[in-house]
C-alpha cells in the first residue's frame, strides 16, 4: 500500500469519526435532561413549605388563627387569571420560532413579561394592603414564605424571558432549529404557573 493511498485512508477514517462524534452530540442535548432535574428540585421545595403549612393548618385549634383578616379575594383571583393566561401567551412564542417568526416571538415573549410584571405588581399592592404582617401570627408567616418565594421565581422567570427577549435581537440566534433559550424559558414559566394554581388554592380558598 503507497503512501499516499494511507493517507487517503486515514483522511476518510478521520472524517467519518468527525462525522461520528457530530452525530452523537446532536442527538445527545442534556440540557433540557438538566432543567428538568433543576425543577424537580425547586418542586421539592415548594413540596416542603407546603408539607409545613398543611402541617401547621392540621395541628392548630383554629386556622387562620382567630382575629386574623380575612383576605381578599378579588386582586389574588385577577393575578391568578393573568398568570395562568400567561401560559398560553408564552407558549403562542414556541410556536412562532419554530415557524422562523422572530417577530412573533419578541411579541409573545414581550407581552408574556408585561403579564409577569402586573402579577408581581398585584402582589406587592396587596402586601402593602393587607392587615396583618410577618410576625403577626404563624399563618401570616407562611403566608408571606409562600407567596414571597413564589415571586421570587415569578422574577427570576422575567429575568430569563427578558434575556430571550435581548438575544433575539441578533439575526440568527433563533430560528426553527436553534430555540433551545425559547423552550427553556418557557418550561419554566409553566413550572412557576403550576406552582402558583397550588398556592393560590391553599392560601386563599380551602
């Protein structure tokens, strides 16, 4: 076998491993594998205070403890309409990458984060609003961990939605085949949605 035959040999093996390799990380994204881990652990937490607070609501005489105010439905009730409707805006966003419409995306995300910002507003009316406060009693400090926690993520959401927002501001970084930013943004939002129809009916309605 000449040389120069070896080398062509090697050229092609070479190739082929390069094509290999390419192949098995395409189609080997842990990415979304580690969000979905990150969640689970945040829906531990949550499983936690919850655990705490139907703890607190079982072994005490009387829930909530007698003179607390009773609270408000109305604003609570809005701001879980906002951001369960929210869900499908942001998902209105998925659907218009995959289709290559950046215009699309930048609208739902951008409406998406408007909605994020008047729950969080609602929220912090309704802390200025409300008649009893941290340390008035144990349900007042639930209260406050629950809600405060969740809109801690409720930000960190607008955080994550704002920086899709900024980076599909550069041509080409989303597109049908690059959206991964997109989704994950969104699985998240959904995660803090759910998150919030479970808080909304133990605090407020059972």
């Amino acid at each position: 076998m000449t040389g120069s035959t070896l080398d062509s040999t090697k050229t092609v093996l070479n190739h082929h491993h390069t094509e290999v390799v390419a192949h098995h990380a395409e189609h080997h994204d842990y990415r979304l594998f580690g969000i979905t881990i990150f969640l689970i652990a945040e829906a531990m937490i949550f499983l936690g205070l919850f655990t705490a607070y139907l703890t607190f609501r079982s072994v005490a005489p009387s829930w909530p403890p007698e003179g607390t105010p009773r609270l408000e439905l109305l604003l609570p009730g809005l701001n879980t309409i906002i951001l369960i409707s929210s869900s499908f805006v942001i998902h209105n966003a998925d659907t218009a990458i995959k289709k290559n419409d950046v215009k699309g995306l930048q609208k739902w995300f951008a409406l998406t984060a408007a909605m994020g910002a008047i729950f969080l507003a609602g929220q912090l009316y309704e802390y200025f609003h409300l008649e009893f406060g941290l340390k008035t009693n144990l349900f007042a400090s639930t209260f406050y961990v629950l809600t405060g926690f969740h809109g801690l993520h409720v930000a960190f959401g607008l955080v994550l939605i704002l920086a899709v927002l900024w980076r599909s501001l550069r041509q080409g970084h989303y597109s049908n085949e690059k959206h991964f930013g997109v989704e994950a943004a969104e699985i998240y939002w959904h995660f803090v949605d759910v998150v919030w129809i479970f808080l909304f009916l133990l605090l407020y309605i059972l």
